[in-house]
C-alpha cells in the first residue's frame, strides 16, 4: 500500500544515565504523545527521542520500519536525494533527527572524520559500528550549557597560571611554550584582564602541537594523579580560595565531580569554552572538535552514524588515544562554534550547517496563521508546542505536541493552526 505524501511516524525513545528523570524529561514527554503503550516511569532517566531509519532504533509506521515504507516507495525521498545518498536507495535518510534532555553532562568527546571514520570500524567494528562521519547540530530548547571546542590561548594560558593544581599534571615547559609562543609573560598576571586583551587569533601550526600536548598530558594522567588534584582544588574552593579566572567556573567544577567524582573531564572546565544557549540559538559540531552537552533540552541533528570516540565524563569505553590523535586543535571563544539561523518568513527560521545531510527548519505559527514551503526532499518533523494541521495536496494530518511525522519529497506542506504551534522540520536536498 502506497502512504500519503504527509503521515505520522513513531519514534524511539533511549533511556540512558545521563536524561532527565521521568516527566522532568521533554523526550519522554513526547514519546507518551507519539509511542503507542508508552507510560513514563518517574524514576526512569529518559535521553533521547530518535525520529528516522538508523538501524539501531528506526522509526515505525504502522508496526513497519520506516526504512522498509521508504524503500518500497522510492519517490517518497526523492530521485535527486537518492542520487547524491547513496544509501537513499535501500530507504535510509542520511540524517538522524533527536530531541535530547540533558540530566547530567554527556562524555567529552569528538566524533571522527568520514576517512577516519572508515578506518576505525574497519579495525575495531566491535566499538565504532559503522563508517560514517557525524557532523551535528544542535538547536536549544530550554536553557542550554555545553564544552565547546578549546578555549582561546591566552585564557587557556591564564588558567595555566593562575590553577596551582594544574601543574602537577601539565608540565610546566609546555605552559612556558605556549606563553612564549603568544609571546606572553611566562609569570603569574595580577589581573586576567592583561590576557583577556590579547588577540584570539586562529592558532599557529606551533600552537596546535603545544595544545595537543597540554591537551595529551591532561587525558593521558593517571588516576591517582588527577583524582588528587580534584580533592585540592574542591579543597581550595572549600576555603573560599578562588582566582578571579575561576569564579564562573566554581559551581560547575563542583556540579562536574558530584556527577562523576574524581573524573579527569572535570579540569576540561580549564581548557574547553563553557557556552551558555538560549532557546533558538544553535552550534554546529563539526568533526574532530571536543565537546560535551552538560545540561538542558535540545533539537540534535546529525548525519546517520553513532560514532563517538569519548575520552572523559562517562563510564563507557575511553579512547583517550585515539581522541588526542584525531583532533585538529582548532582554539576560540565558544561563539565560533555557535550557527547563527536564517530568517525566511514571520513564521520560519532556517539553520542551515556547512554539509549536506541536513538542515532544518524551526516554523513558529500564533493563531490564524499558516506556513508552506516545498521542500524538493523527505524531511521529518516533531511538534514541541500546540495544536494544528499540516496538509499536502488534499491530505491534511491533525497534529499536537508530540507528533513526529514524514512528509515526502517534493510536497508543498501547508502548517496551520488556530492556538498557536511550534515545529522543527529537518530536511536533505540534493545541492
């Protein structure tokens, strides 16, 4: 049987450690919308609603994976799609579409390069399950806080100084090459506004191997080493002992070591950009770049892999090697990585990354309004606030918050509601 161009799909919902506890959760909140005989367990930490075909958790309609409906129906992700992805044929969307709620911080980790990518699941595919390289994006739908690529040199330099823990486990000639290296003093500053003031130019080719090895030394100490510095820094703070480039810093190290006590991840708050988003702003993770998602609720897209080389904050496996390896050691205040949308209507902004898996857009309708746009692929979308309709041709679907749904290439889809409603719509076109 053929589906109309626009019906509702049913997501997957991933309880993992780190989600928010039970209806605290907005993914759980919307899989008891859209998961027929989903209850939400109020001690169950729910993680991340799953909207597409990854092989790991497809989508569903009607009892059938929504890889097999896509494959039976060709024209459903499109000729022009299908001709770029190649995947597309055998009904793979080459995105997986997320909403994440954010308990406790995620791993610090980067995801790897498409050629990178190829090598580790062909040498050990029993811990990188597929070939595929992971940019991703995510969107802030609540207050958002996350590890953003490394911090600019001169502030990593400033925390060098100014941290007197830190120099049992970063050898003080490194912290001497970086500041000669910014041609900076190599003494403790008074004040941090003497480095705040220097340039953030982009990173020498010097600088990225003087980082690496900071970065390295950091990763690579062993247990009895760091967990001790930990306990004298949190001593320190006990003691109302804080340097002026530590105060924003205090609460989080704190809130960092009751979620994972003694873990290296916590001394990252010295050498990763700590960002704050507000909801509708957006960053783009590009390969090869560290991060960790900390706390809040979030819109995650990112090409179809689920490959993660994690090296902190978490109790899984750590590839402390492979990360330190893998990174380009780009440096810069968290604001670089952030993606700035796209007006396009009252009612429509586009987040549009530099790749060509995805793009979506977040539709915004007040009452009496409506929205159309075509879209020349497939796309899927997910209802977080309201009520309303969405229609194709002469086939219209009522929608509420929770609702995830597939709309086929090629289809004018015309939103509309009378109190209010709130869409994210992630799409692929061929470019």
């Amino acid at each position: 049987m053929t589906p109309s161009a626009v019906f509702k799909i049913t997501p997957g919902i991933q309880s993992y450690a780190w989600g928010k506890k039970g209806s605290s959760s907005l993914a759980a909140q919307l899989a008891e919308k859209s998961i027929s005989g989903f209850t939400v367990q109020d001690d169950e930490a729910y993680a991340e609603l799953w909207m597409g075909t990854h092989p790991t958790l497809p989508s569903k309609v009607d009892g059938q994976s929504l890889i097999d409906v896509l494959k039976a129906n060709p024209a459903l992700i499109g000729s022009n799609v299908a001709h770029t992805f190649t995947d597309a044929k055998e009904g793979s969307l080459p995105f997986l579409f997320k909403v994440l709620s954010i308990g406790t911080a995620l791993s610090i980790q980067a995801h790897p390069s498409k050629k990178l990518a190829e090598r580790l699941h062909r040498e050990r595919g029993d811990v990188y399950k597929d070939p595929n390289h992971k940019p991703e994006m995510a969107i802030a739908l609540t207050p958002f806080t996350a590890f953003l690529n490394f911090l600019p040199l001169p502030t990593l330099l400033l925390n060098l100084l100014s941290v007197p823990e830190l120099e049992a486990l970063i050898p003080a000639q490194l912290t001497s090459e970086l500041a000669r290296s910014l041609q900076l003093p190599e003494d403790r500053p008074p004040r941090p506004a003497h480095y705040a003031s220097k340039s953030n130019d982009e990173p020498t080719e010097e600088q990225k191997a003087i980082l690496k090895k900071i970065f390295a030394a950091l990763m690579s100490a062993k247990e009895e080493e760091f967990s001790k510095v930990i306990r004298s820094l949190l001593d320190r703070y006990g003691r109302g002992e804080v340097h002026e480039c530590e105060r924003d810093l205090v609460e989080l190290v704190k809130t960092l070591n009751e979620q994972y006590p003694g873990d290296i991840g916590v001394l990252c708050v010295f050498i990763l950009n700590v960002v704050e988003l507000h909801p509708g702003e957006a960053a783009f993770l590009g390969a090869d770049m560290p991060h960790a998602y900390i706390s809040g609720d979030i819109i995650e897209c990112m090409a179809q892999s689920d490959n993660v080389v994690r090296a902190g904050l978490t109790p899984k496996l750590r590839d402390v090697e492979t990360l330190v390896e893998m990174l380009t050691y780009e440096s810069g205040p968290g604001s670089k990585q952030l993606l700035k949308p796209e007006t396009i209507s009252d009612h429509t902004m586009l987040y549009d990354p530099p790749i060509d898996e995805f793009s979506v857009y977040k539709i915004e309708l007040q009452q009496g309004k409506e929205e159309n746009r075509p879209i020349d692929g497939p796309s899927l979308s997910v209802v977080t606030a309201g009520r309303g309709s969405v229609r194709c041709g002469d086939h219209a679907v009522e929608v509420e918050k929770g609702d995830v749904l597939f709309i086929g290439a090629g289809e004018v889809a015309t939103w509309e509601t009378e109190q209010g409603l709130q869409v994210f719509r992630a799409y692929v076109e061929a470019k």
